[in-house]
C-alpha cells in the first residue's frame, strides 16, 4: 500500500475512483465528474495540506481519499485539519454556509487504526440530548478503513488490491489495468519513474515554501537571509509570499 504509486494509478481515473466511493460508502449512484492527485490545498494562516485523491462528484460533494501506511499520518487530529481544510476551499466568497456541499475525508489505512477488527469506521456529530444521541447532519463526514481486512466481500477485495503488489492478482479490473501498466510496461515504468520524481520535487518545493512561511511570519529575518536557508525559492518568490502574508495579518 503506496500512497504515491496509488495517486499515480488513480490520476484521470474516474472509474477507479468511483469504484473505491461507491464500495467505501456502500452507494451505487456516485458519479465522478473531476479528479485531482497530490493536490496541495494553501492555508496562508497556518499549516497547508496536500491531498492524495481529490474528487468532486455530480451532486458537487467533495472527496479527499488518504491513502496512509503509518499510523501517525491518519491520527484524529490530522482527519480534522484535512476535514477542515477542504470545507473552507469549497465556498467561495459571497456563498450562503447553508449551500456547503457534504464533504468526506476517507483515510484508508495500512493497519487498522482503531483497532476494532471492522472493515470501516464511519466518523459522525452527534447532538447529546439527555440520555439520547442525534445525528447533528452537518454534511461533514471522516471514515476510515482498516486495510488489513480481508473479508469475502467488495471492502475485503478492494484492500486485497490495494496491497497487491502483482496487478494479475487483483480482483477489480479497473484498479488493475492502471497498476499493470505503470508496473510492466516499459512506457509506463519510464513514466512512472518520472512522475515520482517529479512529485519528489514537488514535495521539497512545498516543504520550502512552509519553511519560508514561517520564517516571514517570525519577521526575524530578511528575505535575502530567508533565501539563503531555503535556495528552492528566488527572491521575488519570497517578495510574493511576504505580501501575501502582510496582507492576511
């Protein structure tokens, strides 16, 4: 279970990833109408985030797919930033709170977190009225799903895949086809061998720029001295990011 070599396999793929909502959340009507992999999600106020999967489907509900193999990456902490993060850059300004869409943060875990022996764990609000509890439907909804399950049924085949490394013994051909491809075709392995180094990159430049964040923030230190502790990031990168940090203050 590879977060990067996942989010490889499930860019563009819409049925892929349809295939994973609709047996996560036991629905058949789940349509896909846009995907995006290692999406980074800016928070200029604090820690930024980025997604493995984020999907949108027809009825605009708002997806985030974790895919974690260590424990401390899917914490209950982190499902409420990520929860958080992605609610805050579904509206845009002007936009009534009551039109916010539902919004699901699914992290499907290495190892089974809760430790409850289940396949899924459904995350809710609940209102405590008495000695009762209700549902507070706020549309915001975190599920987990332990990846050691190994059941005769869909959840139990999907995790089976997930884990797989040889895609021919994979039970869902849309998952396979992907892995296939990436893992055994020479095109496809010269294209992953990019693509992970070019999401290598990625990662540092976005580690470059929290660490600069916070460097201007601190306002201890001139952004010629800010660019010699991170040489990722020119000047006027610096300058951008220095007006838009005095702006939010």
């Amino acid at each position: 279970m590879d977060d990067d070599f996942m989010s490889v396999c499930l860019a563009d793929n819409f049925e892929g990833v349809e295939l994973i909502l609709r047996i996560v959340l036991g629905r058949e009507d789940i349509k896909v109408k846009s995907v995006r992999t290692q999406e980074p999600l800016k928070n200029l106020q604090g820690r930024s985030a980025v997604l493995d999967v984020h999907a949108v489907d027809d009825a605009d509900k708002e997806f985030d797919v974790e895919i974690q193999r260590k424990d401390a990456g899917a914490g209950a902490k982190r499902a409420r930033h990520n929860s958080s993060l992605l609610d805050a850059h579904i509206l845009k300004a002007g936009d009534d709170t009551e039109d916010i869409p539902d919004s699901y943060v699914i992290f499907i875990t290495e190892n089974d977190v809760m430790k409850g022996n289940q396949p899924i764990y459904p995350v809710e609000r609940y209102v405590t009225i008495g000695e009762n509890k209700v549902l507070f439907g706020d549309g915001s909804h975190i599920i987990y799903v332990n990846g050691k399950y190994r059941g005769n049924d869909e959840i139990g085949k999907l995790m089976h895949d997930f884990s797989c490394t040889n895609p021919d013994d994979m039970n869902y051909e849309t998952l396979a086809k992907k892995a296939r491809y990436f893992k055994q075709d020479e095109k496809g392995v010269a294209a992953m061998c990019k693509i992970m180094e070019d999401m290598r990159n990625e990662a540092a430049l976005n580690n470059a720029r929290e660490t600069a964040e916070r460097l201007i923030k601190k306002g201890k230190m001139t952004l010629e001295e800010i660019a010699e502790c991170v040489p990722l990031l020119s000047i006027d990168e610096l300058r951008k990011m220095e007006a838009e940090v005095m702006q939010l203050a």
